[in-house]
C-alpha cells in the first residue's frame, strides 16, 4: 500500500499467559476507515490502546507516518481515541468540554483559535445550538456528538474509535453511522473503527480486519470478507442469519453429509474432505430435488427468515416478504451454485 499511513508488523501483547494480540499486522492508508471487528475479548481495545500508547507491545514494529512510534508517550503520537463510554465532565457545559484538550499546556493556543476550533467542530457535528447548555442535558445522541467533538477539536493524525456507537440505540446508531463516515471523508483523516457489529463493519469500512483470540483472520475489503470468507471462522461473524455450514466427505463422485445425505457432486480429484458455506440469500426456496421441512417462519418487513431442516441439519434461508410458505410445510431448497463457498479439507471448522 503506498499511501499507508499506520504499519504494525509482528506486534504481540501478553497479558500473563494471555496473547492479546498475537503477531498482528497490518496496515491502514492515509484516507481510509479501516474496521477491525471481532467478538468481545477479540483483543480489539488493546490493539486501539497499543497504537494510542496506553499499551507497550511485547514485541513487533509500530509505524505511524513512515516513523517508529515505539518509544514515544501518548502525548506526543497525535492520535485521539474515543471510547464507548461518553467520557465528559457531567458538570461543564458542552463548549467547556469541547475546550478542555485545547487548553492543554503544552498546545498553547489563544482564545480566539480555541474558539474557531471548538465553533468549527460542533458546526460538524451539528451541535453548535447546544455549546452553552450542560452536558448532563444532553441525550445520550447528543453526549457522543460531543465525545466525538472532543476529538476533532485537536485535529490529529489519526482516529482510533473503541465501538463509540454500541450505547446507543440502535436507530441512532444507524443514523451516526453515516454521519461518522462522512465526517473522516470531510475531514481526511485516517481512521480504525472497532467493532462486534456486523452491519457496523459492513457499512463502514473501506476494508475490513477479522479479528479473533488476539490474531487477524482475514482483511480486504466488506464485499471479499463476506462473499469469499477465508475460513468458517471468517464467514460466521459476517451475514444475518448466519451462514449456513456443511461439512463433507468425497464419496462416490459426490460431497455426503456425515449423516449420508447427498450435497454437490463432486469434481474428481482433489481433498477428500470439504467444508462448504452457503449464505441464506444464496438458497431459493424451490427448485431443488431434496425436501426440507418448514420449521420456523420469521417474518422481518422486507423479507422472510425461514429455518429448515434439510438434509438432516438446520439450515437458514432468505425468503422474499411475499413467500407464501408456513411452518410444517415441505419444500425444496437450491443453492445457488456460483455463490457457494468451499474451505478444502477441515477448512479450519469451528463448532457451532
């Protein structure tokens, strides 16, 4: 990448016996929201911490700029981390809060940038209206407008959110989402966004990290995570439902279930053994030669979830709204063959 602005190589953390991070690397261009997602306890606080300077790596290489960040205090890396919680002062109003990380001694501004600072945040954010009223006024919308504004004020080199939106509900999520996106766009700034919301990572990032017990799984951009996963394990933390898994053995020129059942035919040659994942959107409801039985309909507004047992498994499938299909009622599934994913071998299977 040769506009990347942040370059990790080889960083582990440990905490006693515990890799938080284990031989990370990665790298995040100078214009780019990069979301790194994963489970809680995935190592993503400690990887924002470890680029902010709260941490110190037990080994590997930090780059900000083209420069070793490694021995330098937080103070003097120019980064701005916002964490889920609102971190401000209940007291103050929201203009004393914007004003606080300006009037740090060693920044040395006068009242008149301060000001220009702190007007031309909130005016991004769309809080000018709220600078002289207190904060313990303020929705919790609100509250995160100004934790973010906080941020901004300081204009750093680089954005490092702790999953600043998982507090709030989830239709103002939606709507700060987007704002979040066009707000690093205006601003030009890189950004890392961690999350453990899917639909966060999906919408959001120009690529994405998978992270998992301290190591990186996958990175590219949404549409390669989701469509072409790298493992099982990849694949179970994107799609809603999730997708579908079948773990199978060559036999007889086709791929059989553990149970005997009949997947795919199979190409001669190759593994003996395959995993395959086939995402709900990816199986029509009708079509098929083996049945399936009906056992929940869930109805969602645009469309139907329907789970089913077929070929002796629970199987999910997105059905359109105007489905005509109850519980209790057969029906023949079909993978759309193009879309389905294979992992030769174990393909690193995860239970569940």
């Amino acid at each position: 990448m040769n506009d990347r602005f942040l370059s990790m190589a080889g960083v582990t953390k440990r905490f006693g016996s515990t890799r938080a991070l284990d031989d990370v690397s990665l790298e995040v261009g100078k214009d780019e929201l990069f979301v790194v997602l994963g489970p809680t306890g995935a190592g993503k606080t400690t990887l924002l911490r470890t680029i902010a300077g709260l941490e110190r790596p037990d080994a590997g290489r930090l780059e900000l700029g083209g420069q070793s960040i490694a021995g330098l205090p937080p103070a003097e890396r120019d980064v701005a981390l916002v964490f889920q919680n609102f971190s401000l002062y209940p007291q103050w109003t929201v203009r004393q809060n914007l004003e606080f990380p300006l009037r740090a001694p060693s920044r040395r501004l006068g009242e008149d940038e301060i000001r220009r600072r702190v007007e031309w945040a909130a005016g991004l954010l769309r809080i000018s209206e709220l600078l002289d009223r207190d904060v313990s006024r303020l929705s919790g919308g609100e509250m995160q407008r100004v934790t973010i504004g906080r941020a901004i004020v300081r204009r750093p080199r680089i954005f490092l959110m702790d999953e600043p939106l998982s507090n709030l509900d989830a239709k103002l999520r939606e709507v700060l989402r987007v704002e979040l996106v066009c707000l690093r766009r205006e601003l030009g700034v890189p950004m890392i966004f961690v999350t453990h919301d899917q639909a966060e990572a999906l919408s959001m990032g120009d690529r994405i990290a998978v992270l998992a017990e301290g190591r990186i799984l996958q990175v590219g951009t949404p549409e390669t995570v989701y469509r072409r996963p790298a493992t099982p394990a990849v694949a179970l933390q994107l799609g809603q439902p999730r997708i579908n898994l079948f773990q199978t053995t060559r036999r007889g020129g086709h791929w059989v279930l553990e149970n005997g059942a009949t997947l795919f035919p199979a190409e001669p040659g190759g593994h003996s053994r395959c995993v395959f994942g086939i995402r709900a959107e990816n199986i029509a409801v009708a079509g098929g030669a083996q049945p399936g039985t009906v056992s929940v309909v869930e109805e969602m507004g645009p469309h139907k979830i329907l789970l089913l047992d077929w070929l002796g498994q629970p199987v999910h499938v997105l059905a359109p709204a105007t489905a005509g299909v109850r519980e209790g009622e057969t029906v023949y599934p079909l993978p759309e063959r193009d879309a389905v994913v294979a992992w030769p071998g174990e393909g690193g299977m995860v239970d569940g």
